[in-house]
C-alpha cells in the first residue's frame, strides 16, 4: 500500500486513455502527407504528446522519430520538446532511469535559453515524480518547488498552476505515508496544496483532476483511521474517472475501493473491485498498478483461507516489483542524479564568475562614462539629469556584483569546507611523527636503547595510519568524480568479519583493548570486496581510538528489515546524539573535551560507499554508553544445501588471534 500514493503521479501524467481520439487520428493523417520538415517534427511530437493514445509504444515511436528528425534538421525547439514528450512516456511507463536523463538533458538546454521556460518547469516537475517513487521526498520538493518557481519566468496558466499545487499535495501524503521521519510542516503543507487545487479544479470544472485530488484526499483520511470519509472519496474519485475516460485513475480507484473494504473486512465486496482493477491495469500494462493489485488480491486470498492462492499473487507481485525496482536501476539513478548534481553546481561556479567579472567590467565602463559625461555637460541641466540616471544605473550594478558574489562565496564555501575536513585529517599523523622524534631523539640523548627500540612499532603504526589516511583521501577523490566504480559479488559475512578483526588484533593487544568476535547469523551479502572491507576498516579503527584500555569492541552480524546488519560496537564514552549527525554529513564540528581525534574523511567516505552498495550506515550512541555503528548491506541469496548443515558456532564471542597489522588512526 506504500507505492499507493506514489502511483497517482502517474493519473496526473496519463489522462483520458480509451483508445483514439479525433485529435490523434487528425494528427496522423497530416503526418502521411507531411514532408520531412519541423511540420513534421511538431506532428510526430503532437502525437507522442498525445494523452488519449493508450498505447505506449506507439507513442515512444513517434517521439524517437521526431527527435531524430529534429536533430538532422537542427530544430532545437522540436528537439527539446521530444526530449521531454519522451521522458513524460516514460515516467508513466515508470522507466525512471530513462525519464530522469531525458529531464536532464532538457535541464541542460533550457535553463540557458529564455523560449524554453516552459519545458525547464516540466523537467524540473519530471524529475520531482522520480525522486518522490525514490521516497528522496526532500529533494523531490525542492524540484516541485522549482517548478513552481519557474512559472513566474513565463505566463504560466492557471492549470499549470494547479497541476503544481497538486504535485506538491500528492509529494506530501506520500511522505507521510511512507511512514519515517516527517517535517512539522509538512500535514499543514499537504492539506493547503490539495484544497488550493480542488478550488482551482471546481472553478475549471476538471474531472481528472478533481478525481485525483479526491484520491489523495482518501489517502490522507486513511492515513488518519477515517476508513468511511476515505471510501467515499475513493468511490468520488471513481466515479469521476468514468465519466472523464481516464482509463489509469479508474484502475487506481478500482484498487483503491477494494482496498478500502479489505480494512474493513468486507472482504465480499473487495473482491469484484480489486479483480476489476487488476483486469484494466494489466490491458493498460501499467506494472505498478498491477503490483498494488496483486498484492491486495493475495491479501483477500489469505483472509478467506485461499493460502496457495495468495503465494502464488504474492510471487508473482515480487517479480513484477523486482522487474520495477533492481538494485542496479536504482544505483544506477542515484549515479546519474549525482553526476547532474555536480554538474549543475560546477556550472553555476563557472556562470557565477563569469557574470562577476562581466558585471565588473560594466561596472567600470560605465564609471569611466559617468565621469565624462560630467566633465562635458556639468554645467548644463542636461548634463546633470544624464549623470543622475547613469549613476543610479552604477548602483544598480554594483548591487548586482555584490548579490553575485554572495552566491558565488556560499558555493566555494562546501569546498572550503572539505579543504578544512583534510587539513584537519592530515594533522593527526604529522603530530604523532612530530612526538615520535622528540621522543627518538630524547632517548637518544639518554642513551635508553630498550625504549629507543621499541619506538619502531609506533612508527610504524603512524605510518600505516597516514597511509591508510591517503587511502581515504584517494577513495575519496575517486568517488567524487565517478571514477571509483564498485563490482558487486557475493561475500560471507563471517569471513569479512575475521580478516578485519585479525587486522586490527595486534593494535588492540597494544592498546589494551579485547577485540570480540561474535558469532555470525548473517550469511552473504551482496557488496565489492574492497568498498567493504574499506568501511569495516574505517569503523574498526574509529572504535579502537574510542575504547580505552581495558574496554572492549564487538563485532557481530545478523539479519535486519533492510538486509544483513554489521554492527561494531564499542565501550568507549559515547558520542552526543546532536553531533552524529554532524559526523555522518563531514562537518567538522568543535571537538568535546576527552573525546577521541576523529577526522570524519573516513567516516563521511564509508557513508558514501554504503550508498553506492545499496545499504547504509548509521550510528546509535549516548554518552558514558558507548557507540555501534550499524552497516546494512543487501543480503545474498544462500546456495547452501539442506542435506549439509552447518556447524553450530560457539554461542559467545571469541578473540582473534593476533595475526593482521597494527591499528591505524581514526578516521
């Protein structure tokens, strides 16, 4: 029920959609006479445009053959338009990776040219239903927001008006349906949005539109426990799509209803709308439709004593939501999405200085005219009037400049900001050289070789920690600029546990520190080696630095809801909860007094390389309680036999033997 939400995106993109109209049969018959020419061009994206078209892959077909055509013929205006009539089919097809780079190379072109205003807001709109199916609802409503933003470029209409206040209504009720953490704002937002909308939809007399704003309204009711109030608006909704032929939101509805009735457990009345809905999603073949359906329909199978029958919808709803949602899919929009972020900032750093330096050009120009112009007509009444406008026109543009490099300071200050964050890294190991010596050359000095001897480990541990620390800086480096790309294999837990323990065994003897391995439920996960073993390392060491003598660090492993968990866990004075945050993000925030030297590189990079697994990393600490982090990783599917068990693993924690190298710093 989670992707319900999600899914009326998807009504306010398709439209009516029972089969032609005369509008498309119009359009194809001047496309058979057409020449090829932009004509042509505006006919293929009319049609590919085209709401009341149901069948996707026609309209695909005629939106590649006119941004081909566009393109040969150097059309821009018809190539953009294409680019984002492509995108529009292929966020209703849920084709995400595909919508999002269409939306962005429009973004690319737009942005920069004044007559696209209008496709720059339906970029910025596309992309905000990606990131809302992603559940990254905060950055969907900055895109929402954008959008809406820039339909003050142009005269926007008032339905485009409205078509954003309802994105905004629907981003809303999905993120408090989603069920995490919410902003304060954000019931009071939804429900602002969705009545602006449904008095802008009654005073144009939309039926799809009211339709969709009384499905979110059902939503929020639902949300709220009101099952009555939300089936009445579900069956508006309803109604209201039948009447309009909207083919998508009336299978919606269908499910809608019939999910209504199975909270209630009027079970004999969910079943004819359920099957009613899964029926037209499956002829319309909308797959996230479909996996709503199925997933209801197994829910009434199991609740009537129809078990074989509910396994059998509910694999086949996973297939259908795996087909949806791979890991690789989504990996790969998360790339794609960085890769246009960092492109867009680096963008604007070059815009930025640029407008800076013309703007100070202009402004001395027109100082230097100012200046002549006074000297020539100072005496005259002309002259000063010239003068008096030139001066204010001086003013204005200093104002500009100043504004500009405001922004442009605020851009360089996230790069200011990782300078520090490596500075701050590099300290550590050239102070423990520093002391080194000092200490080298006093024994020296005192002739105590037993002492002057035993420095040789601790130097090199430093420098096993400075190499470790570059290693970050490299890892760091490399992922920044989409250079670092991970291969994904199964791996053993127990085993990835073992070799960082046998690694850090040593130093953890030399700090008086027990290094506990405790026994391992968590099988396989799906991971690159080395971005694996690089976050354990980077924990591991953080908790050693952490733990004083005589404490001790656990690691372990066991299934959780988002895959395996690996957890380390540490006996170490804890860390505030208001500075983990601040710790996960990179910043270098004021160290308390007695806590550890942690730089953050390597904690913020194993965030980083986390995302980029497909799992994440948290941490759960308070003072005087220690710290565990908490790395989730997706599991892998177990080969193992039945006919062969395993042997049983001792039911407590073992030490390793001291077999890897010494510890490295934090980091």
């Amino acid at each position: 029920m989670r992707r319900l939400l999600l899914l009326l995106v998807l009504l306010a993109l398709a439209g009516p959609g029972r089969g032609a109209t005369p509008v498309a049969d119009s359009l194809r018959q001047r496309l058979a006479a057409a020449p090829p020419d932009t004509t042509r061009v505006q006919l293929l994206l009319g049609l590919c445009s085209e709401p009341k078209l149901s069948n996707a892959a026609e309209r695909l077909r005629f939106g590649q053959e006119g941004l081909a055509l566009a393109r040969r013929l150097g059309y821009e205006p018809g190539e953009l338009g294409c680019l984002a009539a492509l995108a529009a089919v292929a966020l209703q097809q849920q084709d995400y990776l595909t919508a999002s780079r269409h939306y962005q190379e429009v973004l690319r072109r737009a942005e920069r040219r004044p007559w696209a205003a209008r496709l720059a807001v339906q970029a910025w709109a596309g992309l905000g239903r990606v990131a809302a199916q992603d559940e990254q609802f905060a950055q969907a409503d900055r895109f929402f927001r954008l959008a809406l933003a820039g339909m003050r470029r142009y005269a926007a209409t008032p339905g485009e008006i409205i078509v954003a206040q309802n994105n905004l209504a629907m981003l809303y009720a999905g993120w408090m349906r989603a069920g995490g953490a919410v902003p304060d704002s954000v019931p009071r937002l939804q429900e602002h949005y969705a009545r602006a909308a449904m008095r802008g939809y009654q005073g144009q007399a939309s039926k799809d539109g009211l339709a969709t704003l009384f499905n979110i309204m059902g939503v929020v009711h639902e949300l709220a426990g009101r099952l009555d109030s939300a089936l009445y608006c579900h069956r508006q909704a309803l109604r209201l799509h039948q009447r309009s032929n909207n083919s998508y939101g009336e299978a919606q509805s269908w499910l809608s209803v019939g999910g209504i009735y199975g909270k209630q457990g009027r079970w004999a009345q969910a079943a004819p709308f359920l099957q009613t809905g899964i029926a037209q999603a499956r002829q319309l073949q909308v797959p996230g439709i479909m996996v709503e359906g199925y997933k209801q329909l197994a829910d009434y199978m199991a609740a009537t004593g129809r078990g074989l029958e509910a396994f059998r919808l509910a694999r086949l709803q996973q297939h259908l939501l795996d087909s949806l949602q791979t890991t690789e899919q989504r990996e790969a929009l998360a790339r794609l999405q960085v890769q246009f972020d960092t492109e867009r900032q680096r963008s604007r750093v070059r815009a930025l200085s640029q407008q800076a330096r013309l703007q100070a050009l202009a402004a001395r120009k027109q100082r230097q005219y100012l200046l002549l112009t006074m000297a020539v007509l100072g005496v005259t009444v002309l002259g000063l009037l010239a003068a008096g406008v030139l001066g204010w026109r001086l003013r204005r543009s200093r104002a500009q400049l100043a504004r500009q490099n405001e922004e442009l300071t605020a851009t360089r200050a996230e790069q200011d900001r990782l300078y520090a964050l490596v500075a701050h890294d590099l300290r550590s190991p050239v102070v423990a050289f520093s002391g080194l010596a000092d200490l080298m050359t006093r024994y020296i000095e005192r002739q105590d070789t037993a002492r002057l001897a035993g420095l040789g480990g601790r130097v090199r541990q430093a420098a096993q920690g400075l190499r470790a620390l570059l290693d970050n800086l490299l890892n760091w480096a490399l992922s920044q600029r989409g250079e670092l790309v991970p291969v994904i294999e199964p791996m053993e837990v127990e085993k990835l546990l073992a070799e960082v323990a046998a690694l850090y065994q040593s130093g953890a003897e030399a700090a008086g520190v027990r290094l506990v391995l405790a026994p391992s439920t968590g099988g396989s996960v799906r991971a690159d080696a080395n971005m694996a073993r690089t976050i354990l390392r980077n924990l591991v060491s953080n908790a050693l630095q952490a733990t004083p003598a005589g404490g001790a660090i656990v690691l372990a492993a066991a299934p959780g809801p988002g895959g395996v968990e690996i957890r380390v866990t540490d006996t170490g004075q804890g860390i505030e909860p208001e500075r983990i945050p601040q710790l996960l993000s990179g910043e270098v925030a004021p160290r308390p007094a007695g806590a550890p030297a942690s730089t953050g590189l390597g904690l913020r990079l194993s965030v980083v390389f986390a995302r980029v697994l497909g799992g994440r990393l948290a941490l759960q600490s308070a003072p005087g309680q220690g710290t565990t982090a908490v790395l989730t990783l997706p599991a892998a599917v177990a080969a193992a036999s039945p006919e062969t068990p395993r042997a049983p693993i001792a039911a407590t924690g073992a030490l390793i033997p001291a077999t890897g190298a010494g510890a490295v710093p934090t980091v």
